[in-house]
C-alpha cells in the first residue's frame, strides 16, 4: 500500500499520546478516527493496526532501530520487519535494512525483547509461572479475536448466528461456550442495528464463562459487588430469566449509568445499581444474598491481548496495591451472603498470587466458608483471555 505522510505522522503521534503520556490506546486510536471522517477504510485499517501493532511490541521495534529515541525511526524499523515498502522521504534515507533484520534476528534470543515487555514485569512472570510464561506471554500478544455473547433473553444463539451472517458478519459458535460466537473476521459490529436492538453484546469467551460458574436460578437475590459496565451482570440477568433481583455495585457512577443504558438494550428490568459510598453500602447488605460474585479490581495480565498498552503502565507497586484491595474486597463483601449461599472470586489475571493464593488466605481466614471449585484460564490454552474464577460456599 501507499503510505501518505498524514496518516504515518498521525500513528506516530497516536503512540507517543499511549506511551508518553499514558492515554488508553483505544480511546487515542478512536477519537483520532472520528475527527479524521474523511480516510477511508484501509487507512482506517492501517492506523489501527499499526499503533496496536507498535504499542505491543515497542520494545522490540525500538531494538531495532538506529536511533531509539526518535519515534520515526522506530517506525521505519516497524515497516522494515512487516516488509512494507519504505516511501522515498527524508527521513528513511538512510535505512539499513540489513542491520534491522540482524537486530531482530538477536533479539529472539532475548525473550522480554522478543516479547516486548518491562524486565520487572518478565521477572514476576517467570517467579509465578515457571516455565508457563514463556508460552502464555506470547500468546497474550497475539490479536484479540472479536467475541459477542448472545442475548438469550431475545434470541438463540443459532438464529443470532444466521441474523449476523445476512448482515456480513460470519462467525462461529464454540461448543466449550454455550452463548459466544467468534468473529471469523474482525468487523464493527456496533453499527449492526441487531446490536441497537440489545441482541449481543461484545464480550470476550473467557469472560463469558465467569456468570455460568456462580450457579445463579430464576428468582435468586444476586449482588455484583464489583460490576462495573456491567457485562457480567447483564450475563447473570439472560442466566436467571430476568427473573429476580440482581443488585449491581461499583465506586464509580459514570459506569454504573452505562450498565443502565445496556440493560435498557438488552431488556433487563432485574438490575438495581448502586454506587458504593462508603463501607456503609456494603454493610447494609450483610446476610442477604443468594451468590455473590466478586469481579475484583487486579492487574489485568490475563487481557494484555486486548489491552497491549497495559504491561507499559502498569508497576510492581500497583500490583501490590491491587492484591492488598482484593484481599479486602473478599474479606469484607463476603459476608453479604446468607448461610448456604455461594461466591465466585474472579480476576483477569493469571498470577497465582492474585488468584489461588488469595482464596487460600481468605478460607484459611474464614472456616465457615469452603471451595466447592476453581478454574484457571490460560491464554495459551483456550486462545482467549486469561481468567480465573473460585466459587466458595458459606456453610
């Protein structure tokens, strides 16, 4: 393809916006898209790509390069490696191919520039995960495939299936996934008018496995103490009928005002939100819950596919800071449930120390409760996000 100037100055800014200045890739990369109506769709195509491209393996495109603090360079090495043709401007006069091509040759031997990731980050990998993270880390830099759940209070998976494909969005249905079908290409599906209509919803496989596992039935009381956008909760309202009550959390209003517009969309009446104040909104709730699920705030290695800027925000210290949070969460949230009812533990790590150390703690801490089952997600594994879930009964 013709590259033009505009468009290479443009990805160059998007990632420096991402990784200087600590902006989220997607919200760079979309509103640079809507204020730019007139390219088309391949350049569209080419912007996404490349920035997602570069911010997930900066380290190895800056590696490579002949000058690794000016961003042109590093996108000339990018160019180079993906072998599309250099436009004649000044500023790749002098390429070295060749020396480009023998860095990279070096750097496969060099596995945190190989994989592009910080040596801390590496260091915690291989402390957790032994010889797994070689094989984890490059799965979780591979693309995302684009995965819906289908709304099974307004359609069956199969119709949904055939609905899409008359609108040029084929997909497939996974057998280990009763609601999901994958994208066989990457399309917008927010322009479908079946997702206007609250249809399907975008969300991840692994994902999709996490509502299933807190057991819930038609007519329970349910608290998503952690709920976010909410797209496990609406998950959990197709699972009980929308029959219920289902009381969704969060510290933050803005997102608990979009889970409201979602459920509007996919005809939930069973969802209450309510925005966590203090302690006082969780005590209030003591005792009265059928299942709980805890969706806990963690240090999202598990999604890295999909959110390649993460591992260059994200610190050691912060990640202590998240385990110390989830330690609370599940000490304090727990005892929203009544005796006899169930909590699932879940995050979108893959660390052991976020995840089956933390239920070890809590039900060395908490006698009355006992693990009924855990799942642990490998990105390598399942070709989707990594997850892990624990379900705990209250005796």
């Amino acid at each position: 393809m013709k590259l033009h100037r505009v468009l290479v100055a443009a990805v160059i800014d998007a990632v420096e916006r991402i990784l200087s200045e600590g902006q989220y890739a997607d919200r760079v990369i979309e509103k640079l898209l809507r204020s730019n109506p007139q390219w088309g769709a391949r350049d569209r195509a080419f912007l996404a790509e490349s920035c997602y491209n570069l911010v997930r393996y900066w380290r190895l495109y800056k590696y490579c390069s002949r000058d690794q603090k000016n961003n042109w360079r590093i996108f000339e090495s990018y160019l180079v490696l993906k072998k599309i043709p250099l436009p004649d401007w000044e500023e790749f006069k002098q390429c070295d191919k060749e020396k480009i091509f023998k860095k990279y040759e070096e750097a496969q031997s060099i596995r945190c520039i190989r994989e592009s990731l910080p040596d801390w980050l590496d260091s915690l990998g291989v402390k957790e995960l032994g010889e797994n993270w070689d094989r984890e880390l490059a799965a979780l830099n591979e693309e995302a495939r684009v995965v819906l759940r289908c709304n099974t209070l307004k359609v069956e998976r199969s119709a949904l299936k055939e609905i899409l494909q008359k609108e040029g969005i084929v997909c497939h249905a996974p057998e280990t996934h009763p609601d999901a079908l994958v994208l066989n290409q990457r399309k917008n599906v927010f322009k479908s008018e079946y997702f206007k209509k609250g249809f399907f919803e975008v969300q991840d496989a692994s994902s999709q496995l996490v509502a299933p596992f807190l057991q819930v039935t038609p007519g329970m009381r349910v608290v998503d103490a952690c709920a976010g956008a909410g797209g496990k909760s609406l998950h959990l309202a197709a699972l009980m009928q929308n029959k219920g009550s289902l009381i969704c959390l969060d510290t933050e209003e803005w997102k608990l005002n979009e889970l409201k517009l979602r459920a509007r969309r996919n005809g939930v009446s069973v969802i209450e939100t309510r925005k966590i104040e203090s302690n006082k909104t969780i005590k209030r709730l003591y005792g009265t819950a059928d299942r709980l699920l805890l969706d806990v705030p963690c240090s999202g290695l598990g999604v890295l596919r999909r959110n390649p800027d993460a591992k260059w925000k994200l610190n050691k210290e912060y990640i202590d800071r998240m385990k110390k949070n989830q330690e609370e969460i599940l000490q304090s949230y727990a005892k929203i449930l009544k005796p006899g009812g169930k909590l699932v533990y879940a995050t979108c790590s893959m660390l052991p120390s976020e995840n089956q150390e933390q239920v070890a703690r809590f039900l060395q801490n908490n006698p009355t409760f006992s693990l009924e089952q855990d799942l642990a997600v490998s990105p390598a594994d399942s070709g989707f996000d990594g997850f892990y879930m624990a379900r705990m009964v209250q005796t």
